[in-house]
C-alpha cells in the first residue's frame, strides 16, 4: 500500500495552519476612529505621522516616510538617492518585480548581480564585477526577512561612491549585527501589502537618517510638494503616493502585536533549523552569527534532489502539500526571465525599448539554480502555529524522505498548484 498522501495515503494532517492577517478589536476600533473623526488623509492626518514615528524609532532611524506602497516607496527612495534616466542600478534578480520595476519606472537601468545559494542574497563579489562608469546605486534584498551581509555590502559601496538602498520590504525588525535593518545604506524600504507581517492590505514606508533625502522622499509621495512651502507650489514632479489614515489606523494596531508575533516565528523557526537540518539533503538556510534577528517572513530552505532518487522540487512541494503543509516554491523565475524583460518591454504599452542591455542573454547560475532546483518556502502565517504544527511539518518532509521510491517511481515533474494559503507576491 502506497503511503504519501499524494498517491492516497493518510496526509500527516489536515488542520489548517494559522490564518493571515491576524486581527481583532484594536483594528476595528482604530479603524472606526478614523471614520467617525473624518480624517480620512492628507493633509489632516494624526496616524500616518505618528506611525512613521514609531517605525523609525524602532529601526533606529531618523526619518519614517509612509507611502501607499512598498514599490512607489522604492521608487521615492531611489529618487531621493538621486537615482536618474539612463543610471545603472546593480540588484538581485532572485526578488519581487517591484525591486526591478521600481528602477525601470525611473527610466534607469537594473543590472543584475548573483546571489549566494547558501543565503539567497546579492553575493558582495558579483555586485563588484557588475560595477561601471554608469552606476549609481544598489539595492540590497532582505529576502524572506533575513539580514543581507551589510558590511560587505556597505563596503563596496563606499569604495565605490554609490547609494546603497534597502529593499527591506520582508524584513520588519531584522537585524545585521544587532542593529536594526532599514537605515545602514542611503534609504530602507518596508513593505505593508497583504502577506507581509504587518499589514494595511498595501502600504510603505522609506527609513533613512539623512534629513535631506527624507525631504525628497516626502516631496516625491506628495506631488513635488514642500513642507515648508504653500501646498499648491509643486518644486518637483512626484506623485500622490500617500498613504490613508485608514493604513495607518490598520497598522498601527498591527505593530502593536508585532514583537510577540515575531519571537513566535523566531522559536518556531529555531526547531524548525534544527530539526529539518537532520533530515539528508534539506538544508534550511543557514544559520549566521551575525544575523541577530530574522523577520521570518519566509522560512528558506535548500532542496538538493540528489538526496531524494532525483525528485524534481515541483513534485516533493507537491508530495508536502498532499501532507498537509503548504510548501512554495518561490520565484521560479529569476526577474530578467520574466517576459517583460526578456522582451524588454518597457515602453508604453508594452512597447520594446532596445536602450536596455539585452537580458535574454543573461545567466546567472547561483539565481537560477535556487530558483529552479533548491528554493523552497514556507510562510509566515505557518510559523505562527503551535509545537504540534511544526512537528507535522518536519514529520511531513521526514516521511516523505522515507517513502521517496514512491514518487521516484513515477518520473512525473509537472508542475503542480504550489500555491500557500498566505499568497506571496
Ligand atoms: C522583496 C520585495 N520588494 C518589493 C515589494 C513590493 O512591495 P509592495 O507589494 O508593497 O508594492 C515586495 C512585496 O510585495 C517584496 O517582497
């Protein structure tokens, strides 16, 4: 008799895992204040300013600037480092869409550097060689809520004279060497939208501790407006990127929760590591001293198939999802794979722009393997769950490792609905 739940045997469990977002009455009620003061936005708003406040001081910034988005906050920040039509900026395609976006929205060029397949992030070698006479910053991703290596990173910055950007739009409260992500380059960037840790349904926010980009950041997300200045006088052109007081009530509430919800993820994550590292060819991402505090917005994982009789990755999410834990795997695609950059259809309505550099022809081994072979994540929300539902996990990848014949029998890689609950982006 077959034992995986995939071939009809009994899935280890059936349960949900917490669902996402959490909430209760503390947003209900902030909600409910906004609606009945009136105050719904700009330029009467209490919540949006004291939000920014708060978050700052918690990432040990100086300046909060809230915006409607994590990729219009992108764009703000970049533009605000004076980032410009026909610049270069060196990211890593292992990210979100927006990361690239934000930097074409500018009119300026993504240059894409490798990552490190032991931490998923910008590898600090790769970014040098993609360095030239036309670069003008880098964006560092958090991915998955985990510091990227900032000294190296800062340190080729500097060397270089560039602005460094934080996409730390996974990474609430993550630290690099007990300082708090989000203010170590130029400008760090939040993200609020629906399946981060702390959300508003959408939302962002700009940190930095330069008083002068802060200014720019506020002007570019309020139509080229200046504070000091009369409000229909428009210095710049920006947008109206604002964040609602309705955001701001929501995740004002939600931060409340945050430390608490962070240390559960954190415990859960500590056996988590422990436990699956024991299991031959799962390797959770490791564990480094100088990361003091992961944000687990993902909980990362490296799949080596020669441990399991040569199962693709498609067909053991699949095999963990038939158990009843709701595996994903990641981006399967590096950015410059994506058909708008493969294409490079930039322009306006889709329209081809050969001014980029021609990244059809662009490999980069580390990305694509992590992408293709080896990523695997589980979310956020299931690193809320009990002792028992953790052990179900490592009981799910155990059984599966024990019973592999069943799913090397059947040499079957489609690609299966490897789709979480808690959708990423
Ligand atoms: C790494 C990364 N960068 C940027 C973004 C863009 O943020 P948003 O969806 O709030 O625009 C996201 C999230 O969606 C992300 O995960």
């Amino acid at each position: 008799m077959k034992q995986l739940a995939i071939n009809g045997g009994i899935p280890v469990r059936t349960e949900p895992f917490p669902e996402w977002p959490i909430r209760d009455e503390h947003e209900r009620k902030a909600v409910q204040n906004v609606i009945e003061g009136g105050k719904w936005g700009y330029p009467e708003w209490e919540y949006v300013p004291r939000f920014e406040q708060h978050f700052a001081v918690y990432h040990d910034a100086k300046f909060g600037i809230c915006f409607n988005s994590g990729t219009s906050a992108l764009m703000g920040a970049l533009w605000a480092a004076g980032v410009q039509a026909g610049d270069e900026v060196v990211l890593p395609a292992y990210t979100f869409i927006a990361t690239a976006g934000a930097v074409i929205q500018l009119g300026a060029l993504p240059v894409f550097a490798d990552i490190e397949s032991t931490t998923f992030h910008l590898d600090a070698r790769s970014v040098d060689e993609h360095i030239s006479a036309r670069t003008k910053a880098v964006i560092a991703v958090h991915i998955g809520g985990r510091s990227a290596d900032m000294s190296r990173l800062q340190g080729v910055c500097e060397y270089h004279s560039l602005a460094l950007i934080e996409d730390a739009a996974q990474a609430w409260g993550a630290e690099w060497q007990s300082k708090r992500i989000g203010a170590f380059g130029d400008a760090g960037v939040f993200s609020f939208q629906s399946s981060k840790n702390i959300t508003s349904g959408e939302g962002g926010i700009v940190l930095t501790n330069d008083e002068k980009l802060a200014q720019y950041c506020r002007s570019f997300c309020n139509c080229g407006r200046r504070e000091d200045k009369p409000r229909y006088k428009h210095y710049y052109i920006g947008g109206n990127y604002r964040m609602t007081e309705l955001q701001a009530a929501v995740l004002s509430a939600q931060f409340e929760r945050y430390p608490n919800q962070l240390r559960i993820r954190q415990k859960n994550a500590a056996y988590l590591n422990t436990e699956l590292a024991k299991i031959d060819g799962i390797v959770p991402i490791n564990v480094d001293e100088n990361v003091t505090s992961n944000a687990y917005h993902l909980f990362l994982l490296r799949y080596k198939r020669d441990y399991f009789d040569d199962v693709s990755k498609s067909r053991f999410i699949q095999a963990l999802q038939a158990e009843g834990v709701p595996a994903h795997p990641g981006y399967t695609l590096p950015v410059y794979k994506q058909p708008v950059f493969v294409e490079r259809l930039f322009g306006a309505q889709g329209k081809q722009d050969t001014t980029h550099p021609d990244y059809g022809n662009l490999h980069l081994p580390e990305t694509e393997n992590v992408c293709s072979e080896e990523g695997i994540w589980l979310t956020q929300n299931v690193l809320l769950g009990t002792k028992k539902d953790m052990q179900n996990i490592v009981e799910a990848f155990q059984k599966i490792k024990n019973n592999i014949q069943e799913l090397s029998e059947v040499k079957n890689t489609a690609p299966g609905k490897n789709q979480s609950p808690c959708q990423n982006r």
